[in-house]
C-alpha cells in the first residue's frame, strides 16, 4: 500500500459491507409489477442502470420479492423514475403488505396504465420505461439482475432535451431526485457541463 493511500483511506475488512460505510449516489425509481391476483404492485429500487446504449435496462431484486417473481412470471415490469416532489410518493410505495398481501399505499399513488405492456407508470413522473423481460441473471449473493428490453418510453415535456435548450437552465427549471445511499435523497438542479477531452468518443 502506497504511504498516500495508507494516509488517506481506510481499507475495509474482508467481508465488511463497503456500501454501508461510505455514500454513494444513485437513480431513485419505482418498478412496476404485475401481481399473480390481477393487482399491480409499486417498490422503489436504487440499484438500477441502463444496460448499454441500446434499449435495455436492469434493476438489482432479490427472489425473495414480489417485484422480482411478478417480473419473472408476467415477463413484463414498469420504471418510472419521480421528481423530487413525489419522494414521499416512491416512499410509500415500500411499505409493507397487509395481512391480505396486499399495499395499500400502491392504491394511493397517482399512477396511469403503461401502453404497452400490462402494469403502471408513476403519473408525472420525469421518464417512464416499458419494459419486457429479457433475462434475470441470478447468483450475485441473494440478488440478481431482472434485465428488460424497453419497448415504450415516455419523457415529461418539461424534462425533454432539444438543442436550443440549455441544459443546465433545464435541470434547474425541472431538478432530478437521486438516492444517496444509505438512507438519504437530494434534488438534483445545479449542474456543470463534464470536462470531457478532446476527441472523446463514448
């Protein structure tokens, strides 16, 4: 270990949650499920990414959920991903089922029907996916990846990008919600461009 290093970092020990002992940032979204009843069912995830430049996306569940199973069974899930001013919204949607199995904060939440797929999408929200099972890759400890192609996106008017929009007026106008994990949120309005080199290409 270098003598910078050693001065200014801690190494963790083997086996430590790293995640729980430094924050990290993250998208907060609401994943929409199907319920084996007819129902539909509301959980905010974190651990989420578009997978590639394509039209894939992926969210971390674990099989002991009903989004993950819902997923797995309908072949079908929803992502909406809130603004800062439905926080409380995507936070109630992890409350815990009633004896009935049922959440009854799911019914309190404005939502609206997806298009394309059967489930719901977050009315308002910043960005809803459509998204169609395309694969779950298990075995990350008790977790895995429930990744989906999007077959239909729909962007708030006020969040969509147009090249006579300046957008860090844009974001500051319409602010982002993200997870600073573990247990905090932030809105997102002041923004930099990324000084990016020369000839970068993604």
């Amino acid at each position: 270990m270098s003598q910078t290093t050693a001065a200014t970092h801690v190494t963790l020990k083997p086996g430590e949650d790293v995640w729980e002992r430094c924050f990290t940032v993250a998208p907060l979204v609401v994943i929409g499920t199907r319920e084996e009843d007819g129902s539909y069912d509301l959980a905010p995830k974190h651990m989420v990414t578009p997978l590639g430049w394509g039209p894939w996306f992926g969210f971390v569940c674990t099989p002991a959920h009903g989004t993950y199973r819902n997923a797995r069974r309908e072949g079908a899930f929803t992502v909406s991903y809130p603004p800062p001013e439905q926080t409380v919204v995507a936070s109630l949607t992890a409350s815990p089922r009633d004896y009935g199995g049922a959440k009854r904060a799911v019914a309190a939440a404005p939502t609206t029907p997806a298009q394309e797929v059967d489930g719901l999408l977050l009315t308002d929200a910043l960005l809803q996916l459509e998204c169609r099972l395309d694969r779950v890759v298990d075995g990350f400890g008790d977790n895995s990846l429930v990744a989906g192609r999007i077959v239909a996106a729909h962007v708030h008017r006020d969040m969509l990008r147009y090249q006579d929009k300046d957008d860090h007026d844009l974001l500051a106008r319409r602010p982002l919600l993200v997870y600073v994990h573990p247990g905090r949120y932030a809105r997102v309005e002041r923004t930099f461009s990324f000084p990016l080199p020369a000839g970068f290409n993604r």
